[in-house]
C-alpha cells in the first residue's frame, strides 16, 4: 500500500493538483494507493478521488482548529494502518516540528517513507528549534525527492544530506488533447495562480507594465486567481494610471476554467522571487502550447532552459529583464514565430504522466530491496 501524504491541503494549488494527478494514476495502474490529508480549506478534488473509491483520510478545519494538534491525530490514525513493506509518500516537505516522529513512526511499522519539496530547501533552511530534530529525519528519509534537477544538490547545501537524491518532476493529468488556438488582438498577457506579492512579485509586475503600456498601449495584463493581496494590487494599478489595461478575474475553478482562461490569453508570466518545482501552472501552459515569460528559480529552468521556443528565462527582480522579456514575446507574437506544437512537444519530453512515471518506477524499485 502507498500512504499519499500531505499534512497540509488548501482549496486548490500545486499540491493539491499534484496529489489528485498521483492517486488518479496509481489507481489505474491497480496499485493500493489510500491518501491521508489534513485540510486547511474544503478541497474538491479530494471530494473527486472519494468518488472514484480511493480511501481517504481527511481531517477537516474547525473551528478554534490547532493545526499541530491534528497533526499527531493523524499519525497516530496512520500508525494504525501500516503494515510492513507499506510506503509513505508526502507530496509536500513535511512539517520540521513533526517529521521526526513522523519518520520513526513509519520504520516502527518496518514500512518506508518518501517526501518530496515543494520549495527548493534554500526557502526552507532548518531553523531552532527544530533544525536538528529535521535534519536528522531528512537523513534517515528512504527516499528523499527534489522535483527539480537544479534544487537537488541544495539537500546537502542546507541539511547536511549525503544520501542520494532523487529527481521526480511533478506531473499532472492530461488537460488538452491539442494546442488551444490563440486568440485574435489585441495581446492578451495571463498570469494563473495566488495574488500573492512576497512570492510571486506582481506589484514588479504591474510596474513592468507599466513600462510595457507606454510602447504597447493595447496590451492587457490578465490576472486569474485570489488571495489577500488583491486590495493592494488592484490600488497599484489605480496609482500606476494602468488599471484599464490590468484586469483582475478573481478565483478560478481548476477543474472547469482553464480552457477558457487559455483560450483568451496569448502567453504567460511570471515573475516570481520563487518556486518549488516545475509549477503546475507551467505544465498546463505547455499542454495548451502557450510561451511564457518566467523568472529563473526553483524547478522553472528544467521546463525552459535552452529551449528558447517554449519559455524565456529572466533574472528574478530585474526589472529592465523582464520589460524586455515581455517586448521580445510580443513582438515574435506580432511575427507569427511562436510555435504552440513545439511548446506542447516539449510538456511530452519527460513531463507528461507517463515519463513521470517511469522514474516513480526505478526509484521506488531502488529503494525497496
């Protein structure tokens, strides 16, 4: 049996379509696969793995909720599960206040456990009082998991780690059976994901644009998503004199939008201070077979790096590299040189489910003797 462990899920986001893809395809393989979350925000697409018939383990948030305390009612729910030759996967870096029991309580049960960050560990140094208790639970990790190749030598850098890491991208379900047609003018920018400033840096964004607009009168900047940091964006705009030209969407449904919101865009950007791995969003992109302007962190250059057709790279919080990055985009738009099949070529050459899955394979097979 594989245990798909994440001890915190939200509405919607990388995790949560990651772990919903994962237990999706290890049920059709016919591998025992039960998932095991603590909820934060109700999330619907575990309502979707429960009526596939995947066993799931929810712990939903009350009122008052202390998050910890859930936390060991859940292990000790999962110790009572395990049995030996079991494995457990977290899909999300665990919690440094509870992985080391977390950790012992799988190898009591003589089962095997697995975890994979979502952040590079540079964002995720181990911090007192906890900092050693996690090393020590990295280090006797059974399989320990980058999702990207660029962020893999960072578990010695940051943990002391001196095990072997793995390298397993995320992966999602097959969105789009084709290249969704670009829209006619005037360009349409998108950006998918939490209006969140500390990471994904809009309000440089939005200045960009600002610079953009002066060239570029006719461009719009679209921005799908919520999060607490609309207010402040949205009033940006105002004082920036650009807010005919951002508009704001609000909350999107991850599981019916997203065809229209590519439908409606010509490419994408990002211009976040970091990232996990390869992000979910970008996947889809390139499934879609839409170009993007992104920052060079986290997972992102594994997907884009010397592959100038499907995304260009830019140093995060330069401004002139972004404003540039944004004019080069538009401008081969206006020339026909973007190519939406190379784009979504690329998204088969070791990002689809399959690919994925053949390292799942080997690395599990690895470490199970």
């Amino acid at each position: 049996m594989i245990f798909l462990f994440s001890d915190v899920l939200f509405r919607a986001g990388g995790i949560e379509t990651y772990l919903h893809a994962l237990a999706l395809h290890l049920h059709s393989r016919n591998i025992p696969v039960r998932v095991v979350v603590a909820e934060l925000e109700h999330c619907p697409l575990v309502d979707e793995l429960v009526d596939k018939g995947i066993g799931v383990y929810r712990q939903m948030r009350l009122p008052g909720d202390r998050i910890l305390l859930r936390q060991h009612i859940m292990l000790t729910w999962l110790g009572t599960q395990l049995k030996p030759g079991d494995w457990v996967f977290c899909v999300r870096q665990p919690m440094p206040e509870l992985y080391l029991r977390t950790v012992r309580l799988v190898h009591s049960r003589r089962a095997k456990i697995a975890a994979s960050w979502m952040f590079a560990p540079e964002f995720l140094p181990p911090i007192p009082p906890y900092g050693q208790k996690f090393c020590q639970a990295v280090a006797n990790t059974d399989a320990v998991i980058s999702v990207s190749h660029c962020t893999a030598d960072q578990f010695q850098q940051v943990y002391g780690y001196k095990g072997k890491v793995q390298v397993l991208h995320y992966h999602n379900l097959l969105l789009f059976s084709e290249p969704v047609p670009l829209p006619p003018p005037p360009w349409k920018i998108g950006f998918m994901g939490r209006l969140n400033i500390k990471q994904k840096n809009l309000d440089m964004l939005l200045e960009v644009m600002a610079t953009v607009l002066q060239t570029q009168p006719e461009v719009e900047l679209h921005l799908y998503g919520g999060g607490q940091d609309q207010p402040r964006l949205e009033l940006l705009a105002r004082n920036l004199n650009i807010q005919d030209r951002i508009i704001f969407h609000g909350s999107y449904d991850h599981r019916q939008d997203l065809p229209q919101i590519m439908a409606n865009c010509h490419f994408f950007v990002y211009a976040s201070w970091f990232e996990g791995g390869p992000c979910f969003t970008l996947l889809e992109l390139m499934q879609a077979g839409r170009f993007c302007v992104a920052s060079m962190v986290g997972g992102i250059p594994d997907l884009y790096e010397g592959y100038p057709e499907v995304g260009l790279l830019v140093t995060p919080g330069d401004r002139s590299e972004l404003t540039q990055g944004i004019l080069t985009a538009l401008a081969d738009l206006a020339k026909g040189e973007i190519n939406a099949q190379k784009i979504r070529d690329r998204y088969f050459d070791g990002f689809d489910t399959e690919s994925v899955d053949r390292v799942w394979n080997s690395i599990f097979a690895d470490t199970s003797a």
